[in-house]
C-alpha cells in the first residue's frame, strides 16, 4: 500500500472506505459533531454582527442550500461560504486538542451545503463523508513535524480546508483521481496568514472559515466538470507539505489505521464560547472560586502558567488585557479569566460590547500575569496552571491536564443536547425548546435519514418560538 504515491491513496480511501467501516463508536461521534456544529452555527446566526457582510453577500442569488438560521436558499459554495463564517464565528465548535485544529468548522458547511444541492443524501452517506473528512483533517495536523507558524501561516483554516474539500468530493461521489483534482484545485486557492493574530481590530479571525468551507465546495464541483490537477497535491516537490512545512512531516501519521480507526472519535466539545486554550484556565478559576467560597473583590492577583501556545493567548499583554474585539476577547487568558471569576460564569452573551467594557472585568484582568512552564510543549496546548493570590494572604492554585469537554472527560449527552438547545434559541429565526429537542432528535439518529436535505431545512429556524 506504501508504495502509491500518498495522494492516490488518500484519494481512494475517501472515495472507497464503506460505510460500514465505522465502528458505532465513530457513527456515534459523528452524529454529536454534526448536532453541535450546526447548533453553533445557529446561534452565530443570531448573535454575530461579523458574519452578517458574508450572510448578505451570500444570499444574493437563488440556490438549493440553506444559510442556517436564516432560510435562505442559495447556490452549495454561496451557502458554505455564509455558514463557514457563522461556524467559527463564536469560538464554540468542536476541537481536535492533540493537534490542535477544528476539523469540523469549514466541514460541516461544506458537507450540508453539498448534500442539499447535489442530493438526495442519506444520514449514511453524510455521516461516512463528515468521518472521513474529519478523520484527514486530524492525521494532517498530527503529521507535521515542523509548525505551519514558523512559514508564517495559521494551520487551522488551511488544514480543516482538506477534510471539506473530502466531504464535498466524497458526498459528490468523485472518483479517486477527481479527488486528487479537487485537492489540486484547493491549493490554488487556501490561504490563511498568521498575521490574522495581531491586528486589534480585525474580525476575520472570527470569519476565517467561509473562505475554505467555499473552497472546498468550489474545487469538487471543478474537479466534477473534469478540471485535471496535480499527481501529487500532498506531497509533491511543491505540493502541500512542501508549501506549509518545509516537507517536514511523517506519512506514517496518515496513513496508519486509515479507514479503520477515525479521530473524530476524540475530538473535544466546548462548554465554553472561548479559544480551546483558555478552558483549562476558565475551570480552574471556576472550581477555586466554588471550593473557596471567595469573590471577585476578594482577588489581589492571578498568575498563570503554561507553555508556548498559552502565552499566544496572553500577548501583546496590553492588548489581551482590554480586548476591543468579541473574537480577540475569546483568545485572551486574562479576560475570559476575569470574566469567569467577575460573573462565575462564561456564557454566550459573555463577550458583547457591554461586557468588553465592564470595568469590573477590565480591572481584574490588569492584576492577571503569565510566566512561562518549562517543558510545556504542543502537547499539553489544553492545559492550564493557576494560582490566586486573595487579599486576606490566601494562595490558591489549581492545574489541569485535560479539561472538560476532552473526550477523557467528555460532555455528557444532556450536557450537548442542553447546548445545542440554547444555541437554537439564539438563531436569527429562533427554534422553541420543543423545535429544538425535535431537530436535535433528528441529528442523533441521522443513519435513519433517506435524505438529509429535510433535516438541514429544519434548520431554517422557527419564528414562532
């Protein structure tokens, strides 16, 4: 099998691997991906003023796929391109933490907005494309022996873009050489520069996932009209891995267990609308303030610790302290830290321009510091180390390996089901607990569906809640 080029192979299995090859456990998975992606998704629909240029941009012509949330019906790329900037949008969806990436956040867009518009799909046939293409996005990042950063990228777009690109090809049923295509035709057009990090008042951190969500789609509808690409677009003298990484990477990571074991089955849910890096943080704050019976102004100050990637999350220190964004908000240590400790909670009205302003929060995050921890290296990107300082001379600390929502210490199903429900009732056109239970029902026992057109249009919303 190691013979073939890698691209052939990872062609083939996209377009070959049977259904059946999913164990329970991955089905199972992938049903809780797609209810809290698309729950995400709606909600963002509602509550986010950064995607609403991509929504109206988007709606301009008459289509077979839906926005979620709003109704409207417009071309597949129109539609991934519109629900790729909601998916991300609140810093809510799923993660992959051993990479880390989102493998979900332009997939799941692409995924819908193609099984609408070239269906019918069965539950099936979505689940086994969202599987596979999950599973590609998580073996890419695990591959890289070298960061995409230090070329001046930022991965997570660029690596979710492939396992779209699987989901729209495979859904479209491409053959094994048109998928090499699509994945020719994507190179040409994703892109994602670091420098999205260091701007104050840019949303399209926010945003980013339209743009490979509609790549995606785009590049299999090309490769379905016969645009030929590239042999080798993975792993070609300037292919892929060449581009992002200097060719540093190990095949070994794609290839083993591949179409037998599927990492989506670890992938980690969100209990809070922050960058996965903050959780640990925001968990201890939490379970200090709970076992200690202590108040926001009983705080003299807050160390915290951890490695390369936490400090991302911490500088520039000025501008992590009083965040003028709701996306630069959600990547910064000090004020979801605050924020957790000022209101005990961190919810999703927990970043809007009142609470950006609250001087309670802004205050508490000045008397927040970071110091690096030796030996805190990607691995532990998840993790968190805390101290609290109180006035009466108490020090409190708290540190965490892996926090909640970690597929070792997973959600529970009301746990999803519960946020699933409350991101619906955010929507632009907003379910009723009733209307979301039933949708919710539906995505759960998706390998019953002969088409899950039906279901997606469910997401249209209920104006009536």
């Amino acid at each position: 099998m190691t013979q073939q080029p890698l691209s052939a192979i990872v062609a083939r299995h996209i377009a070959e691997t049977p259904y059946s090859a999913l164990t329970p456990g991955t089905v199972a998975a992938t049903r809780c991906a797609l209810l809290d992606g698309i729950g995400v998704i709606l909600a963002a629909s509602g509550m986010s003023r950064e995607a609403d240029p991509f929504v109206a941009l988007s709606s301009a012509q008459p289509g077979t796929a839906t926005i979620l949330g709003h109704g409207t019906r417009v071309p597949a790329a129109a539609a991934a391109f519109a629900n790729g900037a909601l998916a991300h949008a609140l810093d809510f969806e799923d993660a992959f933490d051993a990479a880390p990436t989102h493998p979900n956040a332009s997939l799941i867009p692409a995924a819908l907005a193609v099984a609408e518009s070239h269906g019918p799909v069965s539950g099936d046939e979505l689940i086994a494309a969202v599987a596979i293409g999950c599973d590609l996005v998580c073996r890419l990042g695990l591959s890289l022996r070298r960061t995409m950063e230090e070329g001046g990228w930022y991965p997570p777009p660029i690596l979710g873009a492939f396992g779209a690109a699987a989901a729209a090809a495979r859904l479209m049923r491409l053959t094994p050489r048109q998928i090499q295509d699509a994945f020719s035709l994507l190179l040409c057009q994703v892109s994602c520069p670091g420098e999205i990090k260091y701007s104050a008042d840019t949303v399209i951190r926010a945003v980013r996932e339209a743009f490979p969500a509609q790549a995606a789609v785009i590049s299999a509808e090309l490769a379905a009209r016969g645009v030929r690409g590239f042999d080798a677009p993975l792993e070609g003298r300037a292919g892929f891995f060449r581009l992002y990484v200097g060719g540093d990477y190990d095949p070994a990571d794609i290839l083993d267990g591949l179409g037998e074991r599927f990492w989506i089955e670890r992938l980690s849910f969100k209990p809070w609308p922050a960058c996965r890096g903050t959780h640990g943080y925001i968990e201890a704050a939490l379970g200090l303030a709970a076992n200690h019976g202590f108040a926001a102004r009983d705080i003299e100050a807050i160390g915290l610790e951890g490695g390369d990637v936490q400090a991302m999350l911490f500088e520039p220190e000025a501008r992590k302290k009083r965040p003028a964004t709701a996306i630069d908000a959600k990547f910064s240590l000090p004020f979801t830290v605050a924020l957790a400790l000022v209101r005990g909670q961190v919810g999703l009205d927990g970043f809007d321009a009142e609470t950006l302003a609250d001087p309670d929060i802004l205050a508490l995050a000045e008397r927040v510091s970071y110091r690096q921890r030796p030996g805190w290296g990607r691995d532990r990107a998840a993790s968190a180390a805390l101290e609290i300082l109180l006035r009466d001379g108490r020090t409190l600390s708290a540190e965490l390996d892996v926090p909640l929502g970690h597929p070792d210490r997973p959600l529970s199903d009301v746990q999803l089901r519960a946020k699933f429900v409350a991101c619906a009732a955010r929507a632009a056109r907003p379910l009723s607990r009733g209307a979301a239970d039933t949708l919710a029902d539906r995505w759960l026992s998706l390998d019953r569906e002969a088409d899950v057109g039906a279901v997606i249009r469910l997401c249209a919303g209920d104006a009536s809640a």
